[in-house]
C-alpha cells in the first residue's frame, strides 16, 4: 500500500514522521510518504495535484490543526472530517455572504453534493474511533463575530482550516481515497493566542495519526 501523508507545515507531523523513520516503513509492497504543502487552499490544491501526477497513493491522509466553533469540541481533540466545504468563495453584500452555489456561478454537482465536498469512504472513516464532524475551509482565519455566527448558520460547521476543503476536491476529483484529521488548536475568533494550544493540539494530532496508520502499515 502506497499511503501519503499530507500536512501544511512540517511541524504537524515532526512526530509521525520520526516514528515511521524509526520503524522503517518503506519497503517494496509499503511505503509512507510525506508532502508538505504550504499554508492555505491554494498551496494545498497545488502541491498536492502536482504530486499525485506522478505519485498517486492508495490512500491520503490529511494532518492538521484548526479552530473550534463550539465550546464543547475544545482545543486538544482531534476529529475526523467527514464533509468540508469553501467558505470564502462568493461575495458579500447587504450583511449577507452568498457563494457561488447562491449566485448561480456554480453547479451542485460531482465533486460536491448539498455545497458540501463529502468524504464518501465510509469503511475508512469509520475504521477511525473518532467522532466525525463538519469543517469549513478559509484562506483567511476568520474573526470577526457576525462572520463566525454567519458561516455557523449558514453552513453548520464545527471545525475551520485553511487546507481540507481543498484536499477534499482534489482528492475527490482524483478518485483517491482520503481521510482527513484534524486537532483542535484554539476557538475560532480568539485573538490571545497565548490562550491557543497548538503544541497539545499537535501532540495529539500525532498520536491519532499515527494510531490510524499502524494498522494500515504492512510488516
């Protein structure tokens, strides 16, 4: 099995990748591999479509951190994304954000279904003992109070990055099988970021992917 791990920065996968230098994964019928991409859905789309045009895995898997939108998914969990959706592609008027799907500039079908671009590898997703929830994809880290209510409202998410929407499309598009991961670092809107967990959000990050690929992992 030809597995890829996908990260924006190499920080939040530092600890799985010494494991699996330590273990040696990477023999003739298995092999892990690494692919940094940079922050944000443009970096995300590009490197990772460049990748797979060359290398297409059997599974990738995304590693993250990101913000919570409710006080009961707290910073320091990890979950899987089941759905994503883009959050910033439309525009703003009246008070009001509209998408492309409200302007009629986009149609509601392959890859998406209902706006959203939905993980449809049940068996995988569910193989992973974590709760699975809603994420929302920006290129900006949102925190302005009436944006936050809206996008919540709107589109009844949980979770926000700045790379799954993405990884979701391209993997989608592909037909490569995919698992997204992602640990809650701080709530979204809160702007002290001493009061932001990012080194206990990483670590747990870490011990959950690596826990998802152990069993993967042929030895």
């Amino acid at each position: 099995m030809n597995i890829l791990i996908v990260a924006a920065t190499p920080q939040e996968v530092a600890v799985t990748r010494q494991y699996l230098a330590e273990k040696k994964y990477q023999r003739k019928d298995c092999s892990v591999h690494t692919l940094i991409t940079g922050v944000g859905l443009v970096n995300t789309t590009y490197a990772l479509s460049k990748y797979i045009l060359k290398n297409k895995p059997d599974l990738a898997i995304q590693a993250g951190i990101g913000g919570s939108f409710h006080p009961f998914y707290a910073p320091g969990a990890v979950y899987v994304i089941r759905e994503e959706v883009f959050g910033d592609i439309g525009v703003e008027e009246q008070n009001e954000f509209k998408d492309l799907f409200d302007l009629h500039l986009a149609d509601n079908s392959f890859p998406f279904s209902d706006k959203l671009l939905k993980n449809p590898h049940v068996a995988i997703l569910n193989k992973i003992k974590l709760k699975q929830v809603r994420a929302v994809s920006v290129n900006e880290i949102t925190t302005n109070a009436g944006r936050i209510h809206h996008l919540m409202e709107k589109y009844n998410v949980l979770i926000e990055s700045m790379e799954g929407a993405a990884f979701h499309y391209v993997c989608l598009q592909e037909n490569i099988p995919f698992v997204q991961l992602r640990a809650v670092s701080n709530f979204v809107g809160e702007r002290d970021k001493s009061r932001w967990l990012i080194k206990e959000a990483i670590e747990s990050l870490n011990r959950e992917l690596i826990a998802a690929i152990r069993p993967l992992l042929c030895h």
